[in-house]
C-alpha cells in the first residue's frame, strides 16, 4: 500500500510511464531539429541556386571560368584569384573538371554531404561522459549551427574547398583506426592549408608520435610531389608570395581575420609589422598548444583540435572568412562556475560566427578596431584566453546554481502559462546581457527599414494614406490638435528648444539608465522590466510592418513644421539624408512614448520615494507633449505606445507570473496563513 498512489497505480508504472514520455519527448525534439537542419540546407541551396550564375559560385569560376585553372596552360596563379597552395591544384584539378556539366547542384549538394558529415562528426566527438538528450539531439544542433555559420555561407556561395581541410582533420582525430592512418589525413589537410601543421606538435606532445612523424611526412611528400609536377607554380606560392600572401586580394582586406590582417590594418607595415606578426604569431601558438594539450589529457579531444584550429587561423598569414570554421567548434569548452555564466562563451561563439559584425557592435569610431577584427578576437580568446574548465572541476558538470524567487499564486488559474520562466534574483551576466541587447536592437532597426521593403520611397504613398486615415480620425474625435500646439512652439524658442533637445536626447538615455540601475540595484525587477520592454518592441514591430504611418512632418499638404529635423525636400523620394537610414514610416505605435511610459510605470513601481515616482510619472508627459509639439508624432500614436506597453507588461505577468517582490511578500504571508489556521482548527 505504501508503494501505490491514490489511484492505487504502483509507483514504478508512474516512473515507467515518465521515462517512457520522456524518450517520446526526445525522439520528436530530435525530428523536429533534423527538420530545422534539413529546411536550413534547402534554404542555401536556394539562394545560392536562385542567384544568377554569374554572380554565385564565383571562386569556382576560378577553376572552370573561361580564365580559369582548367582552361590556363601555363602557372596556377595565372588565373583569376585562385588562392590555394600548388597540392591543392594538382589534386583538386582533375576533380573539379566532374562539375562542370554540373556547376551548381554537384558542387552544392557535394559541399551540403560535407557539411553533415562534419557535424555528425563534432557531435560524436563530444567529451564523455553526455547525457542521453544530448546523445540525440547534438547532431542536429551541430549540423543547424554549421549551415546557420558564415562561412560554411560563404563556402557555399563562392564554391570554395575550406572545409575539407576541416572535416580531413576531424576524420583523423576521430575516426581514422591506427595513428599512420590519422596522421595521413591530417598530413594531406596540412598540404591543402600549411597552418594545419600545427596540429603536428600536438599529436607529438600528447604521444600520438606515430601520428605526427606521418603527419610530417604526407605534407613533405604531398609538397613535394606539387613542387615536382609544378616547379615554377610552387616557387611562386612558398618565396615570391611567402604562403600565399597577397593571393586573393590584398592582405589588409577587412576580410582576412588573421594576424597578419590585423597588423596591417592597424597601419603598421614592412620589417616591423614581419617582426611583430612573426613573434607574436610564435607566442600564440606557444600558448594554445599548451592549453590543447591539457584539454586533449583531460579527455575534451574535440576542444583541444579546435583550439589548436583557432591559433591556426590566427598565426596564417591569410585567413579568409570561408577559413574560420574552427571558431565554431570551441563552442564545446565550458566556461564559468555559475549557471548564469555557462552561456556566456557558446552565445558569444555563435553569433560572431553567425551574424555580421556591425550587428554585434555599434557603428562607432572608436569600435572599429575592435569592429573590424571581432572573428579574430574570437580565435585569439579561444586560443589562449577563455578558462575553459577542466573535466575535474567540480563546476564542470554541477555550475553553481541560480537563485530563483519562490512561486506566487497568480490571480488567474493558468498564470503563468509558461512556468520554467521562473524569477530569477541574481543579475544576469553583464557581457551576456549587452550582446543580447545589442542584436536585438540591430534586428529592430533591420526589421523596422524592412517593413517599407527597405526603403522609405517604396512605402511613402500608402504611409501618407494612412496618415490621412489618422488626422480624419483625430479630427472626427475632437482630438486634433497636433498643429496647433506645433505651430505654438515654433513662435516660443526656448519652448521649441526645450521640446528639440528633450525629443533627442531622452528617448534612449532614461531607459537605458532606468536598466542599468535595475540591473545594479535590483537584479530580479531588472528581468522583469526587461522582459516587459522587449514584449512592447516586438509588437511595435507588428504595428510598424501591418500600418506604416507618415508623421505629421512628413505629410507635405498639412503645413506642419519639423523643428528637429529641419525642412524637408518633399522633391526627393527619401526626404533627405537622415530618412534614408531608418524607417521614417514607423511612426504607428510611437516607441518614442511608449518607452518614456515603461520607465514612468517602471519608476513609480519600484521607486522607493514620492518624489521620484512623480519625476518617473512626468517623463511620459514631456515626451508625449515632445513628439506633438515637433511634429513627429500624432495623438493616436502615443495611445497606440500605451497600448503596446500595457500589452508588454500584461504578456510578462501571463508567461511568468507575478514580480518577484509580490512572491516574496506573498512567502511571507504563507506562515502567518498557516498559524491562523491551526489556531482556528484548535479551537
């Protein structure tokens, strides 16, 4: 009897059954991934196939153009751009002579095999022991996060061979039986990218020797054999271009993430910068194979190859984007004691490997070192910085666990409908955070100029339609009074001023301000306004696609006055310089009030003092007379704000529940409840 529940099912049944819906629950999460995986694949065989022939695949052009290596009598590196070492075009010649009838589908669909085989590959190589969810569901993420990656994109689109050398590597680490055998392939990857070689002193100092001996060896022999077919080709490539300098393009191009890349960049050239790149490039791979060697005796085998694949990237003297593959693969290290840290490293890996740079960090001057070499601070931290931990660790499979709030009755039965959106009290990670912000916000600004299919040309008929449809509106509820508070203003200067200054500088300044002293002062409410500010943005976004709206200073035959932005040449599609860089229709709902009232509502909320719920109060007022007496915005605009914002907040307490501080007070009530009711049962 003590063994069944109240149904009088035995306990066992009730943790078969949950096992059992557990697998079931795998197995279709793995099918779903698989499908996400397959609809990626189609999806850039699409593009790619879509583009016109003279625009895609251009680096095999290289090879089967009308100038290209298989139609050029004389040297390899007469061609147009070709760029590989002389073994690569005595072995990948005769190969590519099968796509030509065949230029697009073969090539694509042959990289695609290789593409898979490789994340099959990662995924097997996975440090032991894993759970069984992550048994089943790495292969589809990996082979997901590899389609998803620039440059196995940009592999596909030009119709380069970068990732064979990677997936030789992986096949001889992981799946090659006998050390001749692993250092063969190894030795051949090493003869198609020289920098590969560096995997000789790893196999060697974690007493793989056999392995490294053939390693050396196919690569002397694979050179020797291209330097005998092609004396006056390997010449050219190994002294005149020192490994293929200058092949390609200029060295300096933003798009060789190298070392090398970078010094130039930095302005620094000749004996120095040789100097300079050449001892640098020595202690970086000084450091990384001391850390790839720790990883590989502590049994993260896949680690250490990628780390020793990132300082390969770093000390090449040309390390082009279809290249950087080994960055991605660093997304195995484990990094940080606490839970809330363990994300930081993959999500910074994936979107540096996924998304363009200027997505990740603002366009300002002062960014564009940092800017311009991002892939590369990303090989040189996986190579040398980042506290990957050990297997030993005790953090490694048990971080440091969150603090979470206790859980809150909510007022209505099925709140919250998504109960794993627990409180969490502890501050995020800083740096998490902020990369998460940036993205996000660089995604609205991309969305937001799509929304009038990319520019404001395109959407200026139907958005002055609409702006008719509102003022018809305005005028029909009593309402419209945009012009005249617009015309007022203009005749007061230092009310105009006032109004000019407070609609530029305050919109991003007090909410940023406001999530930065939530996030020092009051971590767990900093989640919760976060999450209700975001939820408003995302429906603004809906607004801004579904009813792009002209503002009042856009509507040429109303007689308004924009004091911000000075008089517009209704002449011109785009309205001058400054409407051509973002979506100057999304004016329907105004974020511009809408976020001045997520701080009021925020600040009256939680601040501690009359005062300065009364300040955070008067914020939405001042923007709400701003954006009218500019001309920005009309009445309705603002209403719509409110609406998104009270939408974003209700969506919060819906998902996950009350805020933190009423599951407190209401914790605090529990024994209070308790006691009264064992003091009413005692009577």
């Amino acid at each position: 009897m003590t063994n069944a529940d109240h149904g009088g099912r035995p306990a066992e049944a009730l943790g078969a059954t949950a096992v059992g819906g557990a697998r079931v629950r795998l197995r279709v999460a793995r099918l779903g991934l698989w499908l996400i995986a397959a609809l990626l694949a189609a999806r850039q065989v699409a593009v790619v196939l879509a583009t016109p022939r003279g625009e895609r695949l251009t680096d095999l052009e290289t090879w089967l153009g009308p100038n290209g290596v298989l139609h050029v009598n004389g040297s390899l590196y007469d061609s147009t751009r070709f760029t590989g070492t002389p073994f690569s075009g005595l072995v990948l010649k005769p190969l590519t002579r099968s796509a030509e009838q065949a230029l697009g589908w073969g090539w694509t669909f042959g990289t695609l095999l290789l593409v898979v085989a490789l994340g099959l590959i990662a995924a097997r190589a996975l440090p032991q022991p894993v759970s069984r969810r992550t048994a089943l569901l790495a292969a589809p993420v990996a082979v997901s996060l590899l389609m998803l990656s620039l440059p196995v994109r940009n592999t596909l689109w030009l119709g380069q061979t970068s990732i064979i050398p990677v997936l030789l590597v992986l096949l001889g680490c992981f799946v090659a039986h006998g050390q001749r055998a692993s250092g063969l392939l190894i030795g051949v990857a090493a003869a198609l990218q020289p920098t590969l070689l560096l995997f000789t002193p790893l196999l060697w100092f974690t007493g793989r020797r056999r392995a490294a001996l053939s390693t050396g060896v196919t690569f002397a022999a694979c050179t020797g054999l291209a330097w005998a077919a092609m004396p006056h080709d390997s010449y050219r490539y190994w002294v005149h271009h020192m490994a293929g300098v200058g092949l390609g393009g200029p060295a300096d191009d933003l798009a060789n993430q190298s070392l090398h890349g970078a010094l130039l960049r930095l302005g620094l050239s000749g004996p120095l910068e040789v100097a300079l790149f050449l001892s640098l490039g020595a202690a970086v791979a000084v450091l990384a194979l001391r850390r790839a060697v720790r990883c590989f005796r502590d049994g993260q085998l896949l680690l250490a190859v990628a780390i020793t694949g990132c300082a390969a990237i770093v000390v090449s003297p040309t390390a082009w984007q279809h290249q950087l593959l080994w960055i991605l693969l660093a997304v195995v290290g484990r990094a940080g004691r606490r839970a809330s840290d363990r994300y930081v490293w993959p999500v910074a890996v994936v979107l540096v490997m996924t998304l363009p740079t200027r997505m990740l960090l603002p366009d300002m001057q002062s960014l564009d070192p940092l800017r311009t070499n991002l892939v590369l601070v990303a090989a040189l931290a996986a190579a040398t910085a980042v506290p990957f931990l050990s297997r030993t660790s005790p953090y490694y499979r048990q971080p440091i666990p969150t603090e979470y709030a206790p859980a809150a009755p909510a007022r209505f039965r099925r709140v919250p409908l998504a109960p794993f959106l627990r409180r969490v009290l502890a501050r995020p990670n800083l740096l998490l955070e902020l990369l998460l912000i940036r993205v996000t916000y660089a995604a609205y600004s991309q969305v937001r100029l799509a929304a009038t299919g990319g520019s404001n040309s395109a959407g200026r008929a139907e958005a002055e339609e609409h702006g008719m449809q509102v003022y018809g509106l305005e005028r029909a509820l009593h309402i419209d009074i945009e012009h005249w508070v617009n015309h007022t203003v203009v005749r007061i200067d230092w009310l105009r001023n006032f109004f000019d200054f407070y609609y530029t500088s305050f919109h991003f300044a007090v909410p940023l301000t406001v999530l930065a002293i939530l996030y020092w002062r009051r971590p767990a409410e900093y989640r919760w306004a976060r999450s209700a500010l975001g939820f408003a943005t995302l429906l603004a976004l809906v607004g801004f696609w579904l009813y792009p709206l002209a503002p009042p200073r856009l509507m040429p035959t109303l007689g308004f006055i924009d004091t911000v932005h000075g008089v517009q040449d209704f002449s011109q599609p785009d309205y001058g310089t400054l409407t051509a860089l973002t979506n100057q229709y999304a004016a329907m709902p105004s974020l511009h009030f809408g976020w001045s009232l997520w701080c009021g509502v925020v600040i009256a909320v939680l601040a501690p003092r009359w005062w300065l719920k009364a300040l955070g109060l008067l914020h939405p007022l001042c923007t709400a007379s701003a954006i009218v007496a500019t001309a920005n915005h009309w009445v309705l605009d603002a209403a719509g704000g409110a609406v998104v914002v009270g939408a974003g907040f209700a969506l919060t307490y819906v998902l996950s529940g009350p805020r933190p501080a009423t599951a407190a007070a209401t914790e605090r009530e529990r024994p209070q409840t308790r006691s009264s009711s064992r003091s009413t049962s005692s009577l």
